[in-house]
C-alpha cells in the first residue's frame, strides 16, 4: 500500500466512521492520525511484543513455541524494573495441578470470575475476567513446569475458594527470574531503552501491520506480520503520571509501579488506532502508605493493629470509618479526612498485643524496612510517633488534641457499653489505656491501575467501533476493567501472566478444543 493510498483509505475510513457514530455518539473515538507505512522495515517479523513483564515475557516464550518469530520491545532498561518484578508474589489461580490436588478445594472459573466481579462492585468487563479465570490455572501450571521457584496455596480476603498461590519469598522477582532464564532458552533478546513512538495501522483493513520504536536517531520500524502484543504496563509508574490520569488522588500518597510504566503505550494506541480506553479513573489504593522522600514509601498492615484495640482516626482525631470496612474501601473516604490521610493509633497494651501475632517487619514498612528502620522511624517522628502522653503525641503529630481525647472517651464508653454509636462497631474489647502511645500516619498507596485498552475474551483490542482490531492484542495490566472498582488480592499478578500466556497463544492461530 502506498502512503498516498493509506492516507485516503485512512481519510474515507475515518469519515464514514464519523458518519457512522455521528447521530448517536458525538464524541468520535477513530483515529485520525495513523501514521503512513514506511517504504521499508527496518525489521520483519510475525509477532511484536511490547514490554518485558510478566505479560510480555510470557506472550514471548507461547509466540516462539509456536514456531514463530518474536520481537520484544521495551522502554526500560531491565526485566527485573518492573512491577512485576516489585510485586508481593500472589497469583491467583483456578484449576492448577497444585488446587487440584487439594480434594477439600471445589473451585470453578465461574465461582472465580463471580469474586472478581462481586469485589469490584461489579463494574469489571466480564470479557478479560472469563479470559483470566479460564486459563489461570493452565498459566500458572506453566510457570510452575518451568522451575517457578517454591509456592504454597493459601485463603485469601475476597475469594470464596482457596486459589491465592503464593510464592514462599513473597517476591515477585520469583516470576522475573522464571521468565528470564525461559527467554534465554529460547534466544529471545529484549530490546531496551526503546519504547513505543508510533503504531503502524491499516485502516482499511482495520490491522494493525507493525510499530516504531526507540527515540532519536535509535528509531526502528518492525513490521508484525502476525500482529501486536501491547504488555505496557499500567500508569502508577512515577507521581506525575499517577496525577496526570488520577486527577482526584493529585499530590497525596505513595506512588509505586514499574518506573517506566506512565500510560505512553496506551496513548499511541488511542492516537494511532483509535481504540478508545476504559476505566482510567480506578487504581488499587491501600489505605496505608507511609509517605517518606517525595511520594515514596513502604506501607503498614494498620488493620493488625485495630484487631488488637487500636482505633483510626483522621487529623481532628476524630474516627471517620469503622475499623472493620474492607482496607481497600477504606481509602476513597481519605479523601474527606483533613490533608488526605489517617492515623492508626494504639496504646502500649495494644501495641503489645499486636506484636505477639504478627512481628514488627511484617506490621509497619513494608516490603523493606528492618525492625532498626522502623525503630529509626519512631524516634525520628515524622510518620510515626511513640510518645508517652496524648498531649505530647498531638503536639508532635499535628493532631487535634480536644478531638482525639474526645475521641477517646466516646471509644472507651462504646467499649464499655458494647454499643459504638459513632460507626456500630461490635467487636470492641480493649480501651485505650495507658502510654506510651504509639501512631502512624498513611496515604494512599497506589500501586496498580485498573483501567486501559478493551479487549475480547482471546485478549484482541477493541477499536473504536467495539470490534477486534486484526493483529491487536494486549496483556497485564495495561487491560481496562478487569478488576472493576477494586483490586482483590493476587487477581494483578495473576491476570498478567494467563492474559500473556494467552495472548501469546492466541495471536498465532491457537485454537480452543
Ligand atoms: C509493590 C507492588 C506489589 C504488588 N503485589 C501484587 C501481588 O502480590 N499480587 C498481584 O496480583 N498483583 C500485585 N501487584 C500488581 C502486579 O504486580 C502488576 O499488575 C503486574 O505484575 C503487571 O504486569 P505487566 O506485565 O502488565 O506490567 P509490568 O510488569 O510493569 O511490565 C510492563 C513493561 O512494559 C514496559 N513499558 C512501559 N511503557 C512502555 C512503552 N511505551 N513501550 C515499550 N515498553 C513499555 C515496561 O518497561 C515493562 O517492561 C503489585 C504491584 C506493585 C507495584
């Protein structure tokens, strides 16, 4: 095709698309600024796979054994800096061997996909969800035939069936170095510090024909005969990029993902093709990010705590929530707290209670601070405090001292009632007695994004129209709506290996029995 005639075919594709979406959706999503072909391929090849997480490297090692070639194209400079590799190692799974050898576990895809959808509010697409949970099993069976490193299954919140497989490091590394060794084997070079700069697509055809990637005078164009895998990664790689799609969490918490990970990918897509995205607006926010240099930090199992006789209370020391509120269902009501934050608030009898279930390194800085650090921390007193009054703890804190004592005098008389009329809590044993005091303060910790390109239950990209784009397919969590309005533990990592897995199946002619 000439550029002369891709660019008319491209003009006439996108008028009669206008045409077509004119009388009932005025906001026309084709695109009208695909790129004209290059005159010639710097490279040729059947599959183009962007990015080298999880989904990506696992789309590469379906792609070569299905006897085809691969292109890997990534804008980082390493495997081991993505979120892939940062994750807490849950993979949710229905169906593997190792479920499977449990007699007591009666698991089923649609028991699966009924949780994600029931944890999300119901706001997931159930496309990527039936395309996650019928395969998760038959994926993580194939990391595990490929010497994924030691696992257990264990329960986790929010799903009915035991099918959290859980790395015994509770590192995701584990995963990185699995897929590591798995490219070499099959001589699979990724190529990085070049990122995506431009989708080649056929609007005529509506296909996707291959990429630019790189920056300057390192530009290279690949031709996909097969087709495009977008793995990219989700948005919540650098502050500005979390603020820049999440407006509504702009200058507040932790901000933690693969660091090249901002959205650039999704955008060429919308750009260049025309594919519209979904669900932007919802990212996985744990109500407990201790923030430290910038918008860094670790996070605090805060909820060990209020088991043990610790309450939460925002700025004006006031309790905004119950305690017992699902961690994740917590955050949007920070929101409303004065500076966007809370505070988990223990006395010493609590604090000692709390360390006899669960130790110090596993409670407070998570994934890395040592018990040192976190004793550093206290005395510091910028995030945390351990003070011997309330009156020198509020001092310090910046809490309002009339409210928390307040607070605390309507906290022991519900203990002593048995009745919490602020949030009808009943579980309530422990007052809060005597000092030291010890507080935390947290923020949000975003640390995935739920939103990005539509996708078909075999992982191709829905265009503007709502039909597959030929040759486009996308995995992990660059995926609109998998998890709806809230993330449940272990679906992430999961639907980022099986999506790959899958993709990298289905772009080269796999067929379902
Ligand atoms: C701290 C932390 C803990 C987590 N713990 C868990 C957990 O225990 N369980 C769970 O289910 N989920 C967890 N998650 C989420 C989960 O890890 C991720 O959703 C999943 O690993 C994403 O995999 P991915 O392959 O889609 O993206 P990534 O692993 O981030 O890979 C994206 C790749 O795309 C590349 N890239 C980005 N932009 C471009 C571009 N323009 N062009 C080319 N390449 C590009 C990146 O360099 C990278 O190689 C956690 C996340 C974090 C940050």
């Amino acid at each position: 095709m000439t550029k002369e005639t891709l660019s008319r075919r491209h003009f006439l594709g996108a008028a009669a698309a206008t045409a077509a979406a004119g009388a009932a959706a005025p906001a026309l999503a084709a695109s009208t600024n695909a790129p004209a072909l290059p005159a010639k391929w710097d490279i040729e090849t059947d599959v183009v796979v962007l990015g080298c997480g999880g989904a990506g490297m696992m789309a590469a090692c379906q792609v070569v054994d299905a006897g085809k070639k691969v292109e890997v194209f990534d804008a980082g400079v390493s495997p081991y800096h993505t979120a892939t590799n940062l994750c807490g190692g849950l993979f949710t799974a229905c169906g593997s061997k190792l479920q499977k050898a449990d007699p007591s576990i009666k698991d089923s895809w649609e028991a699966f996909a009924e949780d994600i959808m029931a944890y999300g509010n119901y706001m997931s697409l159930k496309e990527p969800v039936y395309g996650f949970t019928k395969h998760s099993g038959e994926a993580f069976d194939w990391l595990a035939d490929h010497g994924l490193p030691a696992h257990h299954l264990e329960p986790y919140a929010g799903h009915t069936h035991k099918r959290a497989h859980r790395q015994e490091t509770f590192k995701g590394r584990d995963y990185i170095d699995t897929l590591v060794k798995q490219l070499a084997e099959r001589k699979i070079v990724i190529r990085h510090k070049c990122g995506l700069s431009r989708i080649f697509f056929d609007p005529a055809e509506n296909r996707v024909v291959g990429v630019e990637c790189g920056k300057g005078d390192k530009k290279v164009t690949c031709r996909a005969r097969l087709g495009i895998i977008m793995a990219t990664g989700g948005i919540t790689g650098s502050p500005e990029s979390l603020d820049r799609w999440v407006p509504s969490v702009a200058g507040k918490g932790v901000a933690i993902g693969g660091p090249n990970n901002d959205g650039t990918a999704m955008m060429i897509a919308v750009r260049d093709v025309g594919v519209p995205l979904s669900h932007m607006q919802y990212i996985a926010s744990y109500p407990c990010g201790i923030v430290v240099n910038g918008r860094n930090g670790p996070y605090c199992r805060w909820w060990f705590i209020t088991n043990n006789g610790g309450i939460l209370v925002n700025k004006n020391g006031k309790r905004f929530i119950t305690e017992k509120e699902g961690i994740c269902h917590v955050t949007p009501h920070l929101a409303h707290n004065p500076d966007g934050c809370h505070y988990v608030l223990a006395d010493q009898a609590g604090w000692e209670r709390t360390l006899t279930k669960i130790k110090l390194s596993a409670l407070v800085g998570l994934p890395s601070w040592t018990a040192e650090r976190i004793e550093a921390e206290f005395k510091a007193g910028k995030n945390l405090w351990k003070c011997d009054t309330i009156e020198e703890l509020c001092e310090k804190s910046g809490v309002n001292l009339e409210g928390l004592k307040t607070q605390i005098a309507t906290w022991n008389k519900a203990v002593e009632t048995k009745n919490d009329t602020q949030f009808g809590r009943t579980d309530q044993q422990w007052k809060i007695g005597k000092g030291p005091y010890y507080m935390i303060r947290m923020f949000p910790w975003n640390n995935l994004s739920c939103g990005g390109v539509r996708v078909t239950e075999h992982f191709e990209v829905l265009g503007w129209d709502m039909k597959p784009v030929k040759g486009f397919y996308a995995a992990g969590e660059t995926v609109a709506g998998v998890h709806g309005a809230f993330y449940c533990g272990g679906n992430a990592c999961g639907f980022a290996h099986t999506s790959g897995y899958m993709a990298g199946k289905y772009i080269t002619g796999y067929k379902e029995a």
